[in-house]
C-alpha cells in the first residue's frame, strides 16, 4: 500500500451532520443503513454474512481488518447482507493456510462498498454517545449536504421488515453442511423445522451434529404447514432489523405456542417474545460483539457470549408465568426466556457463536432434550 | 459467592531478585495483590528478598519480610506468623518453587496453612510433564510427542523413537534454562547433559520438535465458580523455537480466523478445568502448524507470569489483582470493573488497537557469547508499544528499545555479497538482530516467500515490514512532502527515522511538522473497544482524527519513566519513579507517568493520575509536554533515559524540575567536573581524556598502570575495564572505538586495593542529608552495582565518614542539587578520593530507603517541588542499629560461555538485601538470598592470582580454623604451606586428570575461592568458575567476599539465624 493513496476517498456523513473522510479499498458508490459496530477482534466473514446485519452499515472496531483473508467453510449464509464495510486499516495481504481470496475481492464479488482510513474508535465512541444512527457512505465525496439530505430522508430500520430481503422463499433441506432440496420422506430421526428469518448456517450446522433432520422453511410460512412437516421442534431463527413489523412471524409462532418444542434465537426470542404478547423495543446501539457477559440464572455461571442485536424484549411486558433464565451482566438487560408450559424456551444471544466462543453451545443439547421429552 | 472470612492473615511470596525470565512484572503482580487483599481486609505477610519492589515498601503488607526466599526463611516465617493461607501464584516461578518445597517438607501441614490459588496437586499437573501430557490426552488435546530422560542413555532412546530435531526441556527449571533444540546425536550429547544438570530433579522431557510453527499464547483466568475467560490473546511474531520471551510478540492474534481462535480458548479452558487451577489467572502455550492448522499444546504455568504482565498492560485488565481477588472466595462476575465501572470483571476484553512487544537483549555485555535465540531466554527487559496499526507500534517499540534505532534503518549501507551472507544468516538463525536484518534483506530484494522460508515468520508479519521498508523507499525516492510526511506519522516513523531518510535533522522536521499541524493525538486504553465509558487515565499516542485526553486544569509533573529494563538500569529506577507519583499525589499535584516498559509497577494504570505508554525518546514526550503543559518534568528518577533527554527537553523551554540540566551536565562532563574538583579541593584519581588510541597509550604511560578505561556518557559501565599493560590497552581501544566512535575515552589512574564506598544524599539546595554511606564488599575497581555493600559501614573510622559526609554536602552545594544524589568514592591509604557524583536517583535510593526507614524518593519528589528538608522533618544521616546488605545476582547460568569475572562494567541483573543486627548474619542471608547455600563444613577450593597470593594465607587459616579443609592448585597450595597451612594440591584442568573440576563434579568441593585480574579470567579460573555455576557450588572471586564469606559462615556456624519483619527494625 503506497503512502500516497490510489483508492478513491470515501465520505461517511451521519444523520447528525457529522462526517468520516476515507478511502474506498472495495467497491464504489454509495449505501445507506444504520451504523453500528462490532467489538469482536476476528470473524469479519462470518459478520459479513451473517444475514442479521441487513439494513446496516458495519464498523469494526479492531482496526486491522482482512488480515487472514475469506476462505470457503466460514460462511453464515451464501452472500454479504451488509450494506457497506468500515475498517481502520485494511489487509490486503492475508495469511491463512484456509484463505482463498482477499477481503477485497470477497466484498467486490457481492458488490459491497468497503472503506477504510476511519478514525473507527472516534466513530465508535459517536455511536455510543449518540446511538446508533442512519448513515450514507459514499464515493461520491463532494457533495456533503446531497449526503446529508438523502441520509435524513432514508427511513432506518425502526418499523421496517428486513427479514424479507434475506430471508429463503422455497423450503429446503439442510444436509451435509449445505442447502439441499426438501423432500419430506419418512421420519427415522428428530425432525426440525427452522423458520427462517435470516438463518446463520451455523445453527443448522449445530442442528446437523446432534442428528437431526433439518428443514428450513421461509418465514411466511404457514403455522399448518410447519405442523405438516411433523416436526419434533421448530426453531425460529435469528434474523435482521425490528421484530415489530414482522408481524406474519409472530402469528405463525402463537399458533404453535404449546405444540412442539421451539427455541429461538436472536430475532427467534425476541417474535416469540412478541407471540406470547410481550413487547419489544431499540437498544441505544445495540451489543454488537464477541465477549458479553450472560448470566445463567439458574446456575450463577456466566456465559462468554456472541451477540448481534439492536433490539430487546421488555421483561415486564411479559406474562407472569414467563421466566427470565439469563440476563446480561452488562447492562442488565433480558438475554433468556423459558416457557415451561409452552416447551418453548429461547436466548437473545447467539448459542451458535460463528463468531464467537462456544460457552452457550449446551443450549442446543437443551433443545434436543427438549424434543426428545416429548417427542412420539 | 463473596469473599471467604475464614482465611484472615494471608502469606504472598514474592519472586526475589531480578534475573532473567523473573523481572519487575512480579513486583507489578505482588504489589497488586497486595493491595488487593489489603482492601479486602485481610492481613498481608509478605517474603521477598529484593529491596528494589514497590511490594517491599513497609505501608504495603502488613508484615515485610526482606528475608531469602528459601525453605528454611520461609519455614521460620510460617512459624513466627501462623498465616492461614499460602499465595503462591504471584511470585513467579521463584514462589511456585519455594511454596512447594515448604509444602512437600509438611511445613504447610505442620502450621495448618492452607495454599491458596494453586494447590500442591495442581502446580505438580502442570508442571510434570508425563502428567501434564496424560492430563492433555484424557481431554482430546495433542501435546508434542515426547519422552522422559534421566540419563543419557534415556536420552539417546528416546530421541531415536521421536526422531531429530528434538527439543530437550529439563523437568522444574526456571524460563527453560538448560533447555535448547538439539538437530543431530552430536547435538543431543551437550544439550541432554545440560538439561540434566540444570533440572531440580534430574530429568528432561524430549519433545517433537514444532520449530517453525506458529506460537500463541493465551492469557485464562478462572474462579471458583468455574467461570472461565481468556484476557488476552498474544501472537509470536517469531515461530517456535525461541522462547517466548525472547519473541516479538503481539496483541491480539492477527492471523487466526475466529473459528481457529476459539477451538484454542476452548482448548485453553479445558486445560484449566483438566490441570484444576481453582481460581486464578495462567497462561497457557499453543504451538499452530501454518500449513493445515493442526495445534499442539505447549506448556501452561499456573501461576501469573510475564505474559500476563503483558496482557493486563496490553489490554487494561489487571490480572494480578483480579487474581488474588479469586483466592480469597470471590467469583468474576463479583468483581466491578475498575475501567468501566458499570461492567464487571466477568467478560473478555477486546481492544481497538495493536500491541508490540520486542526484547531488550544485552549482549553485548557478554561478548563471549553468541548472540543466538534459542529456547532459553537470554533477553534482560522488554518494551511495549500501542499504534492503531501493527506498523506504528512496531516503530513505536522498536525506537522504545534505546538501541540507537529509530526505524528499520539499515544495518549496512553496503551491500556487498559478504554482507548479503551475513543477512541470510542472521534471519535463518534467530538472534537480536533478525528484525532488522528483515528490513535489510527486503531492501536487497528478498522476496517474502524465501523471507518466509528461512525465517518461517507469518507472512502477514513480513508484509506489514515490507510496507515500512516500501513505504521509506518512497519517502526517500519522493523527498521531503507536507502529504507524505503526515502519511509516513501514521505508520509510525519517528522523526529521527524521517531525518534520516530526509537529510534533515529531527528539530528541522519537527518544527515543520508543528507548522503543518501535524501532531499525534492520544486514545484511551479501556478494555472495552470504547463499547462503555472508560474511566480510565491510561493513554498511548496515534495519528488519529479524536483526541481523547482531556488536559485537566491542575497543576501536573510529568514523570518520565526508565523505559526497557537493561543491566544497569532496571527495577531500582522505576521504584523511584513510582515513589514519585506517591509524592506528587501527596501534595496535590497531578502526576503524569511516561513509561514504556510493560513490565513495571509505573505503567500500572492506578498508579499515577494519568499513563501515557509512550517510547521515551524526546519527539514523544515533547509531544505529551505540548497536551498538558505540566509545571515541570522530573528526570532525575528514571536511570539514564530520562537524564539524556533533558538537555533537549531544557532546550524546548521545558522547566526541569531539580537539580538544572546543566548541574547534571557538570558532574558528568569530565573537563567541567575537574573544575569542580578543584574549586573544592578535592582529590580524583589521575585522569585524561582522549579520541585516539595512540594518546591514549601515552596518558597510560604517563599516569602509570593499572588504568581504567572507558567511553563517556555510558551507564552501567558499559566496556570499562582495568588495564594493566599497553597491548591490552592498545586492543581495547580499537574495540571501543569502533562501538563508540563519537564517544570521548577516559582514563582514570586505577587504585588498586582501595575501599570503594557510595553515599546516597538527599538535598534541597541550601541542606543537605546523607542517606547512607555504603561500604563496597570488594575493593575499587568492580563496578558498584556489581559489588556487595553494606550499610552502615563496617571498618571506616569516624573521621574518614565525616570526610565522607563533608565532600558530600560540598559537592551538593556546589552543584546546587536539588533532589538526589550519588557519590562513589574510593579510599586508598586514608585518602578519599572522588571516583564519580551522579546528581540523580541512583540503583542504591531503594536500597536505602529500606535500610534506614525513609523513602527517600518520596522525599527528593517534594524537595523538587520546594518543600525544604527541615519541614519534611528529615534534617539528619539516620544511623540504624541493624545491618544491611546488598548483594548482586548474576545471570551466568544463562550464558554458558560467559566469562565469570567482576570488573568494571556491569553485568548483574538484579541485587538482593539481607538484613539482620549483625554484619556476618546479613551477609549470611544476603548470599542464601542469592540462591547460594553457604557451607557449614567441607572443603574450601582456593586458586588465586600470583598478586593476591600474599593475603590467602590469612584467608585460608579462617576457613582452616572454621574446620573447613582447603583444598588448592599446586602454586597456592605451596604458598600457603609455606605461611603454615596445609592444603591438598590438586591439579589444574591443564595439569591432567583427575583434575579439580572432577572434584567439583564429584562433590569434593563445597565453597570455591577463585581470584583473577582483568576482564578474562584464564582459562583454567574459566573452567572452575563454569563448573561452580554449573554445579550450583557458592564461590567467590575477590579476597574481600572471601573474608565476608569466612565471617557469614562463622556466624551461622555459631547460632541459629532468625526472621525479621521490617516493621520491627522500625518499630
């Protein structure tokens, strides 16, 4: 990288007015989304495609970024969902025995806008301040108050369904570690159905190695039709955005409420939440990272968690019945919820890491225990 | 679950002197504890012998023991104090050691202590390699394929199963000494036996060689509760193969995928769970095969260490602390988060920016030793830096080292197919200087895969080294540019760096870039990547859009650190500067610590008001002096880094607080000193001062040999030495030269036999106060922080003391000295002679502190700020009653070839104190605390120099009358037949077998009394001295130990030794 840049300047302005000057490393153009950042230090790729962040614009704030490159096994989903990439200082020489292509050429190959030369830690701190907030990133540098005006008039993530732009629309069958098409044969193993709303590969890879059978179905898919595929449980599965406008999901999960098994996940926990007529609201600038605190209530253990939300079920908007199972030792705020006459039970957090540490992977186990109690 | 309240009075051992591999990171650690368990309420005993710790300091424990760290102080200790519960965690592997050595010998059992931490079980599971490996297998992780020998013929058995290259690691050593990497049966043969020799139990592990591989290592704490977190992920940027804290490490890992981090913190909290470490903080040792991933564990300590020094500085969190926290009953997620203080100690911290660290190496101390890496540390300290970017903390910590590097720079302008053989070699084998010659080769045109071939570094190191050398191509290709010279700030070239590359001078560049505005801002340290508010002072600089230092409107000094530990200049300094900050807070200033040694208890970030972890070069801290605007700077506490920048600090208008730079500047300049000499009618030693080699024969001639030699404005004693003849002059010359071409040579007439004594003086600028007056052990001639001493003196009659004391105050006068103050001087026939004045903090003020009950640094601090000495209430020389005595550690052990010699230069790493009521007694505890187990009986080996065999006779009759048996080489054993002893005459190695190292061997000999003159010994003194060390066997090599030795071993013959609290000598 000569000391005198050759990439194009890149322009990051706020909804507040203020603005990041950098250089484009990947791609051209300009993207709009909520600016959020990750505290994670490695797993750029399983960020980038990890369906949940669709509508946003992603910050790391580990400043060196691409340094082992993009390999074939860490995907979370077959693209990039993001809306643009901000780095400190981009690696465009990575060092991995599994690499086979530079962060670059990942983020160009889906088109994506990736900038870096950002004072990050200054851009993190704003977002903690103030918030999250929508932002445009763009190569066209010029024209600040065009950037300001369009950024105001984009409409951000609050009440908007994100789930339909990375969501599956056909049913299929996850096996071998990669998307298969379904067909529903007789049962030999514990069946379940994943409603997907953005699924990370991982969960369905962590479904695959306890044995079940697994079969991704779209989010609007119907309650009966899930109940159809005989399921042993249902998982609902993490996904982007605002819970509340996904209202078609939230239907579908109170007409299965109490008849089978379901664990949700991230998004998953919070429709639940919302199924079960709790309430749902915006964290300030969300936990976006590696390494939060969750409290195992019944245990007193802390988990080391994964985590990638902006949004949070209310406790106290919840039935009586309900128990909190973990809370984050951070801020206090709601991480788990059983159900114990629902045989459902669900986390906030990311059981299936990718990234992140395997501290909450019992919690899968927990499921297919659950299935089995009451499976036949 | 909260803390236990059974436990009420807690022991914590310390890890002793400073030596390679144990350095001032367990007095960062201890101190911690300490204050830690204090704040919990519990009582604090604590046992360390090296009065230069902050954790010594008596307001610390409750009960000080400056007492050896031995089974038998330890147990008398334990006895005298009944301490419920044993830390044995934080003292490094000194305390691990000692802690089990009183728990096998049913100490613990006797007294009812409890060991807390790490239980014996534990230490054993991770530090017996056959169990530590079973206890790897049973949870599915592969340790390298290895094998136990006890003997060479084991040995050779077992490295035929594994096949060469092997690594042999000797059972229960300290930072792998002994250890090495053997690459055929020749190999083997040195390498086995020296692992046998140097285990405490006789045994080696040979082990499957992973050299090459990458190595990593994580920092794991775990409470009792089970909760487990990994603080810190660290990198190698060296592959296997040189120990880890000769490696340029950094933090985070930079080239693992999450997936392949996280199987190695699952891994790393197996390992936790399988060894058993209840609570606490360890680290544990991966080795990664860069081709398919697959991992192998190394090694775990389950105790905190070095690395974890490293990574609470790396990353905020204060392992030590937190840890001794755990050992009393608390669980993580109890424990608030100092930094944040909304979150708790229970999460992983992840940071937002990138840490360096590169050794400090000191071969050149030991020019007989090959300057090679291997599995055995040889670095003596190490510096840290924080960039944004890999690129700015390396160049950060590569000018933090005071190498006289500011860059990468090159090694050779020329390059000459001779040189281009000379860099192949130097990064196919590693050694100090392998990340230059990194730099050089890429400048000839390497490219980064044969760079990676022969020096299996990751390539994505060699890429972020290639884009520095690239980058300084285009600035000199380019010249001088506003844009490029912002651009080349961001990837941490210093000025010098750029002066260089520019043909400008540093001030040329510096007043340009202030033009151009462009000036560093700092960023905060806070464990969380900014994800929460950070309270936090800790701060490193970087060219950055924010700066996040909010300049308080208080008046503040700056206080500037010593930086990288070296011999001559270590622990001793930082205590000062730590004593410092004490004082600034007691006197309502802000205290502002610029430090960039990771290691030390100033860049603990609790310690002062705000931390600034920032190379100590003059662009850097003229950089925080221009954000703060503190009142003033204190160099005079830091050792000779900070003492170097104040000339150019004085000339940036920066008010130096004390004594003036040009008061330092006529005490150290020669010419102005010999004025001062005069002016007071004082008396020096003969001496002149010279750039040729040619005069410098003549001024020998003329003043007369023996001669002292050496370069000027050189700490430590750095290439002086004692001359006795001219060839040796003449080649010395050439020598010295050639390493210090701009250097003025001195030479001093030598006084040969004199009593060498140093005076520590406080003063305020119209009083001053001595604060001790040392009486050096062995004569003039070895340097100071090379001898023994003790205070207060032992054979000086009053009226040489109060000559001592009136030439003290004289020359604090004269040069105005405000603060500290160092005199050596050297008595010869009843005439004082004045060797040398340092107006600053010397390696003595801890010492003496200790010794007299006065923190004398504290003291300097507010006599700096204008308090007088009368109302510090501190207005007369405190005469103890008892006893003190330093003495000096030696890392020999570590250098194999090194000649084993005193002498002018100094090559101790670190001091021990030994204090008791009488002379002999502390002398006694003194040597036991330097690991020597002086004998009570046996046989004393005696060779000595033709010129001292006049003064044996007297020495040998002592030992003779001890009941010891003297056992000496033909001429000696003559020598002293004639004065009427007898002595066994054994042979010489040269002489023939069997010889006197086979009686050394076979355990015939218990003290050996082996003098020499001039820098090398010969070669027979050589290999008696080897075997002495090789075999643990206590020796001396002056007349004058001899004596003291003669006079500690009557006294422990003749009553049982006791244990003293320093809050008793005090009382």
């Amino acid at each position: 990288m000569p000391l005198k840049r050759t990439d194009p300047p890149a322009l990051l302005v706020l909804e507040d007015g203020s603005s990041y000057h950098g250089y484009a490393f990947a791609g051209r153009g300009e993207v709009l989304g909520e600016v959020v950042f990750n505290t994670g230090m490695a797993g750029y790729q399983e960020c980038l495609t990890d369906p949940s962040y669709k509508g946003q614009i992603l910050v790391m704030t580990y400043p060196l970024i691409g340094n082992y490159g993009v390999n074939d096994d860490d995907m979370e989903s077959a693209g990039i969902h993001l809306e643009g990439y901000i780095v400190k200082e981009y690696q465009d020489q990575p060092s991995n025995w599994r690499s086979r292509r530079t962060l670059k050429d990942f983020l160009e190959a889906h088109g994506r806008l990736g900038v870096d030369g950002i004072d990050t830690r200054s851009l993190t701190k704003k977002i903690r301040t103030a918030g999250a907030m929508r932002g445009i990133l763009s190569t066209n540098v010029d024209d600040k108050a065009g950037l300001l005006e369009r950024v105001r008039a984009y409409p951000g993530l609050v009440g908007q369904d994100m789930v339909a732009h990375v969501a599956s629309t056909t049913p299929y069958l996850w096996k071998d570690g990669a998307a298969q098409p379904l067909r529903v044969g007789p049962k030999d193993r514990l069946r379940v159905v994943v409603l997907d709303c953005g699924v990370k590969y991982n969960i369905l890879r962590h479904l695959e190695a306890l044995s079940c059978e697994v079969m991704v179905v779209p989010s609007r898919t119907a309650a009966k039709d899930i109940l159809a595929l005989e399921p042993d449980g249902i998982m609902l599965s993490n996904g982007p955005g605002d819970p509340e406008p996904i209202t078609y999901a939230v239907e579908t999960i109170r007409a299965l409420l109490g008849k089978k098994p379901i664990f949700g996940i991230c998004l998953g926990h919070q429709l639940l939440g919302l199924a079960v007529g709790g309430r749902t609201s915006k964290l300030k600038f969300g936990h976006h990272g590696v390494n939060q605190p969750v409290k195992n209530i019944a245990t007193g253990r802390i988990e080391i968690s994964s985590q990638n939300h902006g949004f949070v079920v209310l406790t106290e908007t919840l039935p009586k019945d309900t128990v909190v199972t973990h809370t984050n030792l951070n801020d206090g705020t709601l991480e788990g919820l059983a159900y114990p006459g629902l045989k459902a039970f669900s986390v906030q957090y990311h059981p299936e890491a990718s990234p992140g540490p395997f501290d909450a992977n019992y919690l899968f186990q927990d499921f297919l225990t659950l299935m089995k109690t009451h499976a036949g | 679950m909260p803390k236990r309240t059974d436990l009420k009075k807690i022991l914590i051992i310390g890890s002793g002197p400073i030596v390679i591999s144990q350095a001032c990171e367990f007095d960062y650690s201890g101190a911690q504890a300490c204050k830690s368990l204090k704040e919990e309420g519990y009582e604090v005993v604590l046992v360390n012998s090296n009065p230069a710790t902050i954790m010594t300091d008596p307001n610390l424990a409750d009960r000080t023991y400056i007492e050896p760290i031995t089974k038998e102080a330890l147990t008398k200790i334990i006895a005298k104090e009944r301490p419920c519960a044993l830390l044995p965690t934080l003292g490094g592997q000194t305390g691990l050691n000692t802690a089990v050595e009183v728990a096998e010998a049913g100490v613990l059992d006797e007294y009812g202590v409890e060991m807390i931490g790490a239980t014996l079980d534990v230490i054993h599971k991770a530090e017996d390699r056959e169990r530590f490996r079973h206890a790897m297998e049973t949870i599915g992780l592969r340790v390298p394929r290895s094998g136990f020998a006890r003997s060479m013929d084991e040995a050779y058995q077992v490295s035929a199963g594994i096949g060469f290259p092997v690594i042999i690691r000797p059972s229960f050593t300290l930072g792998g000494i002994g250890g090495g990497v053997a690459y055929n049966p020749e190999d083997l043969e040195r390498q086995a036996k020296a692992g046998l020799d140097a285990s405490m139990i006789t045994e080696i592990m040979i082990e499957e060689s992973v050299i090459g591989w990458k190595e990593y290592e994580l920092e794991v704490m775990r409470d009792k509760a089970d909760n487990v977190v990994i603080i810190c992920s660290i990198e190698n940027l060296d592959p296997m193969g040189v120990h880890t804290g000769d490696s340029i490490t950094v933090a985070p890992a930079q080239t693992l995928t999450d997936i392949e981090y996280q199987q190695m913190r699952q891994a790393a909290i197996l390992i936790m769970r399988a060894i058993g470490v209840e609570t606490g903080g360890s680290n544990v040792q991966f080795a990664l095969n860069p081709a398919n991933g697959d991992l192998v564990v190394i090694e775990m300590n389950p105790r905190v260490s070095r690395s974890s020094a490293l990574a609470s500085k790396a990353t905020g969190f204060p392992i030590a602390k937190i840890a001794a926290k755990l050992a009393c009953g608390y669980t993580l997620d109890e424990i608030p988060n100092d930094i944040t203080k909304e979150t708790y100690a229970s999460f992983e911290p992840t940071i937002d920016y990138c840490v360096v660290k590169v050794p400090r190496w000191t071969f050149e101390k030991f020019p007989e030793v090959q300057d090679l890496l291997t599995t055995s540390m040889k670095s003596v300290g190490e510096t840290m830096a924080i960039g944004r970017t890999f690129k700015e903390a390396l160049q950060k910590a590569v000018r933090s080292l005071e190498i006289g590097r500011f860059g990468l720079g090159e090694l050779n302008p020329e390059q000459t197919a001779e040189h281009k053989k000379l860099i192949v070699s130097l990064i196919t084998t590693p050694n100090s200087k392998r990340l230059f010659a990194l730099a050089e080769a890429m400048r000839m045109g390497f490219d980064l895969q044969s760079l990676n071939h022969m020096s299996h570094i990751d390539p994505w190191f060699l890429t972020q080294i290639k884009q520095i050398v690239d980058a300084e191509v285009e600035l000199k290709e380019h010249g001088p540019a506003s844009v490029l010279l912002a651009e080349a700030k961001k990837l941490g070239f210093a000025d010098r760096r750029l002066a260089e590359l520019w043909g400008k001078t540093e001030d040329e560049i510096r007043t340009w870039r202030y033009a151009e505005d462009i000036i560093p801002v700092y960023k905060l340290v806070d464990t969380c990547a900014a994800e929460f508010e950070a309270y936090t002072p800790y701060y490193y600089s970087s060219y950055e859009a924010e700066d996040e230092s909010r300049p308080s409107e208080k008046p503040k000094v700056v206080i500037l650190g010593g930086g990288p530990n070296r011999i001559g200049q270590g622990i001793e300094f930082d205590y000062c500067c730590v004593h410092a900050s004490f004082a600034l807070k007691d006197l309502g200033y802000e205290s502002i610590m610029v430090n960039s040694n990771p290691e030390t208890v100033s860049t603990d970030y609790d310690i002062s008001d705000k931390l600034f972890f920032e190379p100590l070069t003059l662009e850097d801290v003229l950089h925080i002096i221009r954000s703060e605007k503190p009142l003033g700077v204190i160099v005079q506490f830091g050792g000779q880094t900070p003492l170097n920048l104040a000339k150019g600090l004085a000339a940036a208008g920066v008010p130096i607080l004390g004594t003036s730079p040009d008061a330092i500047d006529r005490a150290e300049d020669r010419e102005r000193f010999q004025e001062i000499v005069d002016k007071l009618n004082l008396k020096q030693p003969q001496s002149a001062i010279t750039f040729s080699a040619e005069k410098a024969v003549d001024i020998a001639e003329r003043i007369g040999y023996p001669v002292m030699v050496r370069p000027s404005y050189v700490l430590g004693g750095r290439s002086m030495e004692i001359i006795y003849d001219t060839p040796t002059l003449a080649e010395f010359m050439v020598r010295v030269l050639e390493a210090f071409p701009d250097n003025a040579i001195l030479i001093d007439k030598f006084l040969e036999d004199a009593i060498e004594v140093d005076v520590d003086a406080i003063s305020d600028g119209s009083m001053t106060v001595i604060g001790g007056i040392m009486e050096h052990i062995e004569e003039a001639g070895i340097h100071s922080g090379d001898s023994a001493c003790v205070l207060p003196p032992v054979t000086l009659a009053p009226e040489l003391i109060r000559t001592l004391q009136d030439q003290t105050r004289m020359i604090a006068a004269e040069l105005k000295v405000v603060g500290l103050m160092n005199i050596q001087f050297a008595i010869k026939d009843g005439v004082v002679y004045v060797l040398e004045v340092n107006p600053r903090a010397s390696r003595t003020v801890p010492f003496v502190s200790k010794a007299i009950g006065k923190p004398l640094a504290q003291l300097a601090t507010k006599v700096m700020l204008g308090e007088s000495l009368a109302e510090l209430g501190l207005t007369e020389q405190v005469w103890p009653a008892h006893v003190s005595v330093k003495e000096s550690v030696f890392p020999f052990s570590r250098f194999p070839n090194a000649n084993v010699v005193l002498g002018p230069e100094m090559r101790s790493t670190g001091e021990v104190m030994g204090i008791d009521w009488s002379f002999a007694t502390a002398y006694a505890k003194a040597q036991m605390a330097t690991g020597f187990q002086l004998p009570l009986s046996g046989t004393v080996f005696i060779s000595v120099h033709d010129r001292h065999k006049e003064r044996i006779v007297a020495l040998a009759r002592r030992f003779a009358d001890l009941g010891f048996s003297i056992m000496a080489t033909k001429g000696t054993a003559a020598c002293l037949k004639n004065g009427g002893v007898q002595a066994l005459p054994v042979a010489k190695v040269s002489e023939g077998r069997p010889h006197i190292v086979d009686r050394i061997k076979n355990g015939e000999v218990q003290l050996i009394i082996n003098t020499s003159i001039g820098r090398r010994p010969t070669l027979d003194a050589y290999h008696i001295r080897q075997s002495a060390i090789r075999y643990n066997i206590p020796y001396t090599t002056t007349i004058e130990a001899s004596h003291a030795t003669a006079e500690a071993i009557k006294a422990l013959q003749h009553n049982q030794w006791d244990v003293a609290a320093l809050q008793d000598f005090f009382r």
